[in-house]
C-alpha cells in the first residue's frame, strides 16, 4: 500500500513541475505554441494535450493565479478519498 502512496506523491509533483514549466515556455513566447514546444524539447501535438490535461488553455493569455494553479492541481491530483477504484472507461 505504502508504494501506491509514493507513486502518487511523485506523480503529482512531476505533474506540478510539468505545468509550471509549460505555463513559463507559453508566457515567454507569448502563447505561441510551436514555440513553446521547441523550447521544452516536445512535439506540438504532445504540447497540446498537456495544455488540455492541465487546463492551461482556460488561462489563456494570462498566468494562472493561485486560485488556479490550486484548481488545477485538484484536476491533476484529486481527493483520494473521491477516486473511484472502478477501472477507468473512455470519455468521449
């Protein structure tokens, strides 16, 4: 059990770090995203999706405040006392 425990306090910071550093390449280039990809070493498809994981494409134009940053890490890391241990459908 404890593994499980570790696995997600890692997940969530990489996943926190990830973010950080995708909104700082945006800002720099000023949202223009192809750019931005080259700058972090990803492909732009791959930039894209991680906007959309995180909810950076709310923000558009500005930089997350902390009310954001907050609500997006309740995306990313939510309760655990809320996960459903079901195994995961697609959502379309």
């Amino acid at each position: 059990m404890r593994e499980q425990g570790l696995k997600a306090l890692v997940r969530s910071l990489k996943d926190e770090a990830e973010m950080e550093a995708i909104a700082d390449a945006l800002e720099k280039t000023r949202w223009c995203r192809k750019d931005a990809a080259k700058m972090l070493g990803i492909s732009y498809k791959a930039l894209l999706y991680k906007i959309r994981q995180f909810g950076l494409d709310a923000d558009r134009g500005t930089r997350a405040g902390s009310k954001d940053v907050a609500k997006a890490k309740e995306i990313v890391n939510p309760d655990p006392a809320s996960v459903s241990l079901a195994p995961a459908g697609r959502n379309r």
